[in-house]
C-alpha cells in the first residue's frame, strides 16, 4: 500500500511537470503597454464652430492664467502659410495671423490680454493691458516642416517682451507693464471663449480674416518667471516641470477628450471636430515615438519528477 501511494505520487508530480512545460512554453509572452508618451496634436485650422483646438478655463482662477513675468513655450511643425502680423504699438496685431496661442479677451481686457500666432511663417506676439498694447513680429521662418522650438517671454515690471526660435533671440520689443491676466469673475458676453486659454484656435470664431493654426503642436509649457534672456541651448527632451512650472501640456493621452496638465493644476479639453477633424493625435513628436519595451525573456521549465521506490 505505501509502496503503491508513492508510485500514485510520482505519476501525479510527473503529469503536473508536464503540464507546466507545455504552458511555460506555448503560453503567449505578455508585452506592457507603450510608455504614454510619443504623442502631438495635429491641428487642421477649421476656425469655426469651437472645435479644433484644446480649451483651458481660466475663470475660477488656476496657475495657467499667467499675468505676471512669464515664459510660455512649445514645439511646432508646419509649412502653413498665409495671416499677416501687424507690429507696432497696438496689442492685437498678431490676430489676423494663423492664431496658436489665444488668451485674448473681446474688446479691451480689464487687466489684458495676450496672444501668438503664425504669420507668412513667422512668429507673431502681442501683449495688450487696456488700451495699450505691443506686438513684435520675428524674422526667422519656422514654417518649413520641421519640428521648431518657440518661446516667448515677458517681463511685468519693464514690459520687456522677446520672442526665441530654437534658443536664439529672433525679436525683442517693449510692451505694457503691470498685471494681464484675466480678471476673476469678470462679467462677459463671450462665456464660451472669453474665460479660457485656447490652443490651436482663434478663440472667439470671429471669422476668417482671424485664421486658426494648421499644423503639429506639442510640449507647451508655461513659466510664472522669465527663463531666457539670452540665446541658450535648443532642447534636446521633453520640458521638465519644475519650480518655475505652471503648467505643462505634454499631448500623450493618445485618446479621449481630456488633455492633461503635468502639474496638475490646469487641465484642458480637446474639441475634436471640422473636416478633417482635429485636434488629432500623432505619433510624429520632436523626440520620437517611445517604443514599447521588449518581451521578457520567458525560459522553459520542467518539474523532475521524484521516483521513489
């Protein structure tokens, strides 16, 4: 009988042995999802209807309602032409270029206003606070479907404003000083557009003399501090969050509606529609798509069966 129960023992350890090499063997390698990043947002310029664009409330106040000292920058591919930029002393030339960037207000904003378009392939920044406004217009062609590095910055105290393609100073004016950031509860006609940042779009669809952009965007990251005053080195990653981060919109959802901020603090919508609709994402990034990591190295394996006899 004992002899009989440990002959029943091997037999069974033997089949269990068996059974796990086949499964160690044929079983499918389980890869991990792609790292969520390798993602932009291609933009079709359909300047109507509120759609085509990525939408940020500002009203109740969040951090991405800069005012003060700022530094917004970002990365573009396009070889969109057309908009004209109209620089000079008033803060709304650059509305007639294709607009990127819209933190306009209808009329003329309490505290102000801001906005960065493309023109004939350049950028175009103004900088309004009531009346009184500026808009700089550069030289440096960006247009030429490759992936630009673009950065605008303004200092509240001096007004300084300048404008930087790929780390090198492209043009710099003086704009108005003090705080525009949008007014809190402000009473407006325009509550669908009037209390949002607006990316990819003119915010208002006022018509077609006030194109939208046509194009990639991605990495938009706002500053509440002047970062660059000088030229400095094109960016060779993603832009970091650190203390000087309001808000960072990296594009790596892939899908949905919600557009994430890094920081937490001011996420966005995506408004996909328009023929052809957009905002869509694409893998075509600055830095390339991540790709997923490889398959773990699964190695066969045998149970040895005890024999007793």
């Amino acid at each position: 009988m004992r002899n009989r129960r440990f002959r029943f023992t091997s037999i069974l350890m033997a089949l269990i042995g068996v059974v796990s090499f086949l499964f160690a063997s044929s079983a499918p390698a389980s890869s991990p999802e792609p790292a969520s990043s390798g993602y932009a947002l291609r933009f079709y310029g359909n300047g109507s209807g509120d759609i085509d664009r990525v939408k940020v409330r500002i009203d109740p106040q969040v951090p991405a309602d800069v005012g003060g000292d700022f530094t917004i920058e970002f990365w573009l591919k396009t070889t969109a032409t057309g908009g004209s930029c109209s620089p000079g002393a008033s803060g709304d030339g650059w509305i007639a270029g294709r607009t990127i960037i819209d933190r306009d207000v209808y009329g003329n904003g309490d505290y102000g206003d801001y906005g960065i378009s493309l023109a004939a392939g350049r950028i175009c920044f103004g900088v309004e606070r009531g009346a009184t406004g500026t808009t700089i217009y550069g030289s440096t062609n960006v247009a030429n479907g490759q992936w630009r590095h673009i950065a605008v910055t303004r200092n509240t105290s001096s007004g300084q404003m300048r404008i930087f393609v790929d780390g090198q100073l492209d043009v710099q004016g003086t704009g108005p000083a003090g705080d525009i950031s949008y007014r809190d509860g402000r009473a407006t006609a325009y509550p669908n557009s009037d209390p949002f940042l607006v990316f990819g779009a003119e915010k208002h669809d006022a018509g077609s003399e006030y194109p939208s952009y046509a194009g990639l965007l991605d990495d938009i990251r706002i500053s509440n501090g002047v970062r660059y005053t000088g030229a400095f080195t094109r960016p060779t990653a993603p832009h970091a969050v650190d203390g000087q981060t309001v808000a960072l919109y990296r594009f790596d959802e892939g899908s949905g509606t919600t557009i994430s901020d890094a920081t937490g603090g001011s996420p966005g919508v995506r408004q996909l529609g328009g023929s052809p609709a957009g905002p869509v994402y694409v893998t075509d990034t600055p830095f390339g798509s991540t790709p997923p990591p490889p398959p773990p190295n699964l190695e066969p394996r045998a149970y040895l069966p005890l024999v007793v006899r």
